[in-house]
C-alpha cells in the first residue's frame, strides 16, 4: 500500500504496514517471508575457500594473488563480524 498523500503517511507513521498484501509479495500466501541465513553463511566460506584456492596456478605476476587474498580476507572478516553480531544480538 502507498500513502496517496501526505496526510495518509503521517497517519502511518512513515512505517510500512503490518500486514503483507499476496499480490505484492506472493510467498507471503504459503508463509514463507524471509532469507536463508545460515546458507549465506555456508556459501560465503565456500567463497573464501575458493578465492584462496585460486591462488595455486602457475601464476607469473603475483598482483591476481593479492587480489585474491584481499578479498577473501575481506570477506571472511564480514563473515566472522556477522557471526559476532548474531551471537552478541541480545545484549544490546
């Protein structure tokens, strides 16, 4: 649902509604309404472990190796980060 004016959203609250319209979102009809977390978990190490193993190769020039480890650390830095954030998630 769309506020048509302003009035209509400062009735709102500038919050979304509670409720999910099924033409919107369709998976909403058979409950399903989110992500798969612990998925994104599992493919982002299988990304690392991929990166890193990238590395071996009969490269001349080193500069794709530093790619590579950069960005798999950078990544598992985000993953160890979010499992932190998950774990400390009830003490804020």
């Amino acid at each position: 649902m769309v506020a048509g004016t302003g009035q209509d959203l400062a009735k709102s609250n500038g919050r979304a509604p509670a409720t999910v319209d099924p033409e919107d979102e369709p998976s909403a009809a058979w409950g399903w309404h989110g992500g798969f977390p612990r998925g994104t978990v599992i493919a982002g190490w299988f990304s690392v472990a991929l990166l890193l193993l990238m590395t071996i190769g009969n490269h001349e020039g080193h500069i794709e190796d530093i790619y590579l480890v950069g960005i798999a650390l950078g990544t598992a830095y985000g993953l160890v980060r979010h499992s932190r954030q998950q774990k400390n998630s009830w003490r804020r």
